[in-house]
C-alpha cells in the first residue's frame, strides 16, 4: 500500500492511552534519516502550506544553518511519531548580552512557522514545555511567524506562566491572500477601476510591441535555465542595486536554486515568465501546495518597466488559477502597497517570545518590551540617540544580532 492510506494505518494501530516520550535530534545524519518520519508528521498533521514540509526546512538548514545547532523535538506515543518541535539553537547578541536563543528554523525567507502535530496537541504542547523547563539550556525561546489563531499562541503562554516566565509577543507580518472565487470575471471586476484601466491599457501597449504570453515551469525540464533567468530579473532593477537580491548572497542564492529542484520533485514548483515575443521580461517564483499558490519572489527587466510588467504576469498567473480552481494565492511577507491593489484580506503573523525566569531573562524581558518601546517614543529621541551612541562603543564581538 502506498501513499496517505499506507501513513494513516499505523497511526490508528497505536494506543490512545499511550505515553508521549521524546527523541531529541541534534546530529546532522539524524537530522536527514528523519525524513520519513518528518514526512509521516506533515501528512498526518494536515498541512496547508509547504513551510514546514521536510524538503523546505531541510533546504534552509543547509543553506543558513552555520551557526547553529539542531535541536529537533520528535515526540511519540508509544513507538508511533505524532510531532515534532522544528527547534535549533543559536547563539546571539541582545544588548551587547550573549543569549542562546532557541527557536524555529527561521530567519527573512521563512513566511510561516509553527509546532507540527498531528494528534492529542494539548498533551503535546505540555510535553514540549515539560521537557523545556526541565533543560534550561536557553536564555531565550522565540517562535517566530506563527500565524494568528494557531495553537502555539495560546499554550505555550499558559504553560510558561506559572514558571515565573516572562513572555512577549510582536506582531510581525499581515500578509495579503486572494480566496480565488467564485470567478476571475468577478473578481477582476472588483478592483478598483483604476488598477483595471492601468493594466488594460498597458496589455494594449506592450502587444503593440509583438506576442505577449505566459511561459510555467513546473518540472526539472528547462528549470536550471528558468532559475539562472528569473535570478537575474530579480536583481535587474533596484533590488540588484541595494544588494538585497538573491543572487548577492551566496547562502540565499544556493536555497532558492536547491528549492527549485526539490519543489519540482514534489510537484510544488511554479516558476512563471511574461514573455514579450521571445524575450523573458518579468518572473515570478512560486510555490503550489495543497491548491494554494504561495508568492516567494518576483522580478522585472527596468527596460520595461512603463508596461508594469510583474503586475502584467501577476494578472496572467491570477486568471490561470481561477481556471485551473486553485482555491487561494498568497502573496506572503508584508502588506505593500501593489499587494494591496490586488488583495483585501491578509493573515497576520506573531512572534511569540519566552524569556525564563532567571535574571537574565527578567532583564532581557524588560529591555525588549518595556526599555525599548518607551525610547521609540519621539518625545525621548535625545535619550534614544544617546543608547545608540554608547552601543556603537560597546566592545563586544557580536555573532548574531537580535535587537
């Protein structure tokens, strides 16, 4: 038997009763013989975005992982696996402190995160905290873009409270999403009339010039060529200049490529091009997962930037999934403008912070939520820049930053 049949039967063989023990995972040969496992969990658990399948989070390790150490939680009742806390550990700098901060396997490239768990999630969740509070090999546990109303949120308070823990959280991200329905003629007709005109009128333009088309690659066919073009689009314009593109680091250049090739295994991939006659002008890179469409990347060629050519491919690929019944497009990070144009409704995203309750956690608690929120205010920017100036001197060697 094969596929979700073959992972469901064993998971209801299991006694209910039994007891969650937990394997920790740390070696990085551990770390990859944990696939079929992971992949068990993901499947079972219900996913609805590819951020915590096994291939996304394995492709971040091995891209941004120098720094720090796993420490993945795999809980299990009995001898079956029924989550797994995705957790690394990472030494930083808060306010010139050192702090061992555990957390997701996150950083900017990471659009959502979370605990995953397939069944009996309060037990879990009292099972994580249990064996947190017992090893107190952190200075800081920050779970960072959990989305709103998830779980996480609201246990892991409740279970670090009556430790004498200080906890924090920030709103992070509202990320703009489309619900593709009931038809592309309907919504398209509900933007705003302007937005309608201004991509009218540029279609118009840009045909005058010759063909205008949407080319996919969704397969390793053409997908070494496809990538090395839609990099090189991405930097094209300002992102090129500021050195924020991808192709400007080599850590963040190597996970999108080798995300390329495993979301293509998967059948996740969807790299998308406006062509004009035979010239690739603009480039999305996406990913479709459980009939959802996720907006990692996009990019443009300046010498077309009067047509709007990334709004112009957007429209393209938007029409394709009403055709095609997609059910959502995400556009993912934050709540831009141009994203606006196209989305009404966003899903928002929170950091959830733990700080123990040694002195050390006191202190770092109340810089971070208490000390820096009052010196934002603009009526203490003299004292702000004060800080700013004695922090400059600091002497300390900072590994990572965390401020």
């Amino acid at each position: 038997m094969t596929g979700p049949a073959a992972i469901a039967a064993p998971l209801e063989k299991a006694p209910v009763h039994a007891a969650i023990r937990i394997e920790t995972i740390t070696g990085h040969q551990s770390f990859l013989d944990l696939e079929p496992v992971w992949n068990e969990v993901a499947e079972a658990a219900g996913l609805d975005h590819p951020f915590l399948e096994y291939a996304w989070v394995r492709t971040w390790w091995e891209s941004f992982g120098a720094g720090s150490t796993l420490h993945v939680l795999v809980l299990r009742a009995g001898d079956r696996p029924i989550a797994i806390a995705p957790l690394i550990l990472t030494p930083i700098h808060m306010w010139g402190i050192k702090v061992r901060r555990l957390g997701f396997f996150y950083n900017a490239h990471v659009p959502r995160a979370d605990f995953l768990i397939a069944e009996r999630r309060e037990e879990v969740y009292r099972a994580i905290w249990a064996y947190l509070s017992r090893n107190r090999f952190w200075d800081l546990l920050q779970l960072c873009q959990l989305p709103e109303g998830c779980q996480t949120l609201e246990e892991m308070p409740k279970l670090a409270a009556p430790g004498q823990c200080r906890i924090g959280v920030w709103a992070s991200e509202a990320s703009p999403y489309v619900p593709l329905r009931p038809s592309w003629e309907e919504y398209f007709d509900s933007l705003a009339a302007k937005h309608r005109s201004n991509l009218r009128n540029r279609f118009k333009r840009l045909k005058a010039t010759g063909p205008v088309e949407m080319e996919a690659i969704t397969s390793a066919e053409g997908l070494a060529e496809g990538v090395e073009d839609g990099l090189r689009l991405e930097a094209a314009a300002w992102k090129g200049e500021a050195e924020t593109a991808i192709s400007c680091d080599r850590a963040t250049s190597r996970f999108y490529s080798t995300l390329a090739g495993r979301a293509a295994d998967h059948g996740w991939l969807g790299l998308h091009f406006l062509r004009a006659g035979s010239t690739r002008i603009a480039f999305d890179y996406s990913l479709s997962y459980k009939n959802r469409i996720h907006l990692l990347k996009l990019g443009y060629d300046p010498a077309y930037a009067r047509f709007s050519p990334s709004n112009l491919l957007l429209c393209l690929v938007l029409q394709n999934a009403f055709e095609q019944g997609v059910a959502e497009y995400e556009f993912l990070g934050a709540d831009a403008d141009w994203k606006l144009s196209w989305a009404r409704q966003v899903k928002r995203h929170y950091w959830l912070f733990v700080f123990p309750g040694t002195f050390k956690g006191r202190f770092l608690y109340l810089v971070k939520f208490q000390l820096v929120p009052l010196l934002k205010r603009p009526s203490l920017r003299h004292v702000r820049r004060f800080f700013q100036r004695a922090a400059a001197h600091w002497p300390h060697r900072v590994v990572r930053r965390e401020d």
